[in-house]
C-alpha cells in the first residue's frame, strides 16, 4: 500500500536520526530503525518518506506495517514475496516495512529484495536480538542498524513548546520523552496510566511471549530490582544471592538470560565495565539503565531519594543519543561513571546530584584527575550555581549539559 495513505499531515522532525538516515538513502543497503516500543520509529519511516516524496512526489513508496489488519495475512517471506510481486514501478521504488520481525523469515525475503535491485528498503523493528544468529550470517554487510531514542531534552522542549527551566527539567525527569506525551495532559495520572500500558506490552509482547517466559513473576521483580538499583554495578550472581536472601531461588545463567532478554527488547540499557584508559573490557559486573524515564518511574515510582540515579539515567540517555559507545571506568577504588567513545574522540563524565561538601566534590573532580590524557571531562550535577573549572576538569549544570551537542 502507497505510504501517502497513512502519513500524518503533521510531522515534528527528529533531525539528529533524519541525517543520520538519510546518509544511506539510495545506497544498496537495509537501513534498520530499531527501539523500544513506542519511541518514534514508524515516525521515522514517515519523516524518511516526507524527505523522499519532497524532492520526488512520483516516488513509490510501498508501507507494510504487521499492526495494521490490512496486513494480517503477511505471515512469512513467501507472503512478502507474493505480495511485492508486480508492485515496483520504473522509477525510484522504497519500500517500508514496520514491526519486520512480525514476519517470518524475513531476512530470506530481504536478502532475495537486495539482490533484485529494485527497491531501496527500510524497516523497524523493536528486538536487538532479530539481527543475531543466523539472521546477521544472511545478511551481514547488507543492513545499517539506527537505534532511535526516547526524546532527549531539547526535544522534548521542542516537542512541548516549552522554554528550558527548571520546572520544564523536571517535567522531563519525572515524565521521559515518548513523543506521544505531546497529546495528555503532563500530569503523573495521566502519563503513568498510559506508560504503564506500554510498559505491558514490551512485558507481555516483546519478552514474555517472543521467550516463552514463564516465571513472569520473577521477571517482574527483576525489573523492580534494576529501578531500584539503576547505575550501580551488579552481576548475574549478586542479584541471585540477593534472590535468595528473600527465599527465592534463581540461578546466575537464568538471571543472566533474563536481564539479556531485558536488553534486548529495549527496556534497558547496559554499561559494560573498563578499565579507566577504557582499553580493557571486563566481562562481569555491569550497570543497567532505562532507555525511558517514564518508564523507570512507572515501575518504582519518582522518589527524592533516587534524584542521582535518575540524574544518571538522564545522563547516559543523551550519551547514547549523541551516537556514543559508553563505558564505566573502574580502577582499584576509583570510578568514573561515563566514558564515551565515538570514533577517535573521547570524554569522560562523573555525575553527582549536588557537589554538597568538600569531600563529595574531591570524589567526583579527583576521580577524574586519575585519568591522564588530555580530552575533555565534565562533572554534571543539579547544583543550583555553576563552580569553576578545576585542573581543566569542567563543572556543567544538569540542564547545560542535557542541552550540548557533543
């Protein structure tokens, strides 16, 4: 079906993923929007598509979405194949295809679509785990995958006419950034009955049903454990002896398999151990964090006493957001939260609710004068005053820092 049928007549652009994209617009290549549900990729296709259809109105541009009934009886690859059949025309052809891994063996009918040359093809999909295994061996070279964000903090500013305060900063921390939330009323009964919803379906869709999970109550408590414990390091075998510190017996490899599977579907995201040069890897102990703040709070609840782990979260969101790979850094007593790669440029980052006394404010300056090269490092924290660089260490407000590019 043509996409003009289903795009909306208005479009609020999430620039920094458009470039990115478009980067590989025409190029014989998958380009793949992955995410947690109800972050925007479909929105995506739709802002692709505007692009496209701007510098091209006589564009093709095929949309197949599995959530819509019209599409019901797309089951597997032979159905795509059937029906595609017929519908490439002689100019530019694009097809979009939504929630792929609703499609069985998809990745047959979209090496098969490559090879023919015919369409430039796009996708979502709401699983880290559909491109692994057998599935990347099919098509690897083929395909660029584009992990799409909650909104960061200038866009929900964008997003909710709002001019960056300190009320508007809060409204991002305690409510995230669907982009949904544009339609309700910012209230907590509002946003968390809706969010609680989606929470739902990523539980019950995209982790209980695609795992065949039946321990869904432990499940449950491991999600709580992680919102109660976000940003600090913990393995597979401390969240078992905590288990059983409450009579509940669960081996490490099921924890493991379950926080993977957390992972996967987008609810979290993990921060793998270094060392502080940030060249060596360690497998065990990591931190975990939650692709949407909402979200977070829908499950544990906005409390003062979690202010830095949130502050945290928000933190590392805008990390990833900006495109970088994202470290903790451990050596000895010594932790930095945050180091950031991105090709041949690093930062380094310590986060802290408030520098409140001398010794809080050695901790989190010190940390990082351990570290001797010489690119850039920041401690971001909610202090209400902004202190001075310390030894080329720079002191950012949460809200500066939420707002740069970096």
């Amino acid at each position: 079906m043509n996409i003009t049928a289903y795009l909306p007549d208005e479009l609020n652009t999430r620039q920094i993923y458009l470039d990115r994209s478009l980067a590989f617009a025409g190029k014989d290549i998958i380009k793949v929007f992955t995410g947690q549900r109800r972050v925007g990729k479909s929105y995506m296709l739709f802002q692709v598509a505007r692009h496209l259809l701007g510098k091209d109105p006589d564009v093709n541009i095929q949309y197949i979405n599995k959530e819509l009934h019209d599409f019901r009886d797309l089951k597997n690859d032979r159905d795509l194949m059937a029906y595609l059949d017929n519908k490439a025309g002689s100019g530019f052809n694009c097809l979009m295809l939504d929630e792929i891994q609703d499609i069985e063996h998809f990745e047959d009918a979209l090496r098969s679509l490559l090879a023919e040359k015919k369409w430039d093809i796009w996708c979502t999909g709401s699983n880290a785990a559909m491109f692994s295994g057998d599935i990347a061996g099919k098509l690897s070279g083929r395909y660029i995958e584009i992990q799409i964000h909650s909104l960061s903090y200038p866009e929900f500013l964008s997003f909710h006419h709002l001019e960056s305060s300190d009320d508007s900063l809060l409204k991002f921390l305690k409510f995230g950034g669907l982009p949904y939330l544009i339609h309700l009323d910012l209230t907590e009964e509002i946003v968390y009955e809706y969010i609680r919803n989606i929470y739902g379906n990523i539980l019950y869709k995209d982790l209980i049903q695609r795992y065949h999970i039946r321990n869904t109550r432990f499940l449950e408590d491991l999600v709580m454990f992680v919102a109660d414990n976000t940003g600090s390091i913990f393995s597979a075998k401390s969240i078992s002896d905590y288990l059983k510190s409450r009579n509940i017996k669960m081996p490490p490899n099921l924890v493991l398999e379950y926080i993977n599977h957390l992972v996967e579907s987008f609810l979290l995201y993990n921060v793998r151990r270094s060392d502080l040069e940030g060249k060596r890897i360690f497998e065990i102990g990591e931190k975990y964090y939650f692709n949407d703040l909402g979200l977070r709070h829908t499950i544990k609840g906005f409390l003062p006493g979690d202010t830095g782990k949130v502050i945290e979260n928000a933190v590392l969101l805008h990390l990833t957001a900006n495109n970088y790979e994202v470290f903790t850094g451990i050596e000895k007593d010594k932790e930095i939260d945050f180091i950031c790669r991105k090709g041949n440029d690093r930062i380094y980052v310590q986060v802290a609710y408030q520098l409140s006394d001398e010794k809080v404010y050695e901790r989190e300056f010190g940390n990082l004068l351990f570290v001797t090269d010489n690119f850039p490092k920041y401690v971001v924290t909610m202090d209400p005053v902004k202190w001075d660089s310390y030894k080329g260490i720079q002191h950012m407000q949460l809200s500066e820092f939420l707002t740069s590019k970096f």
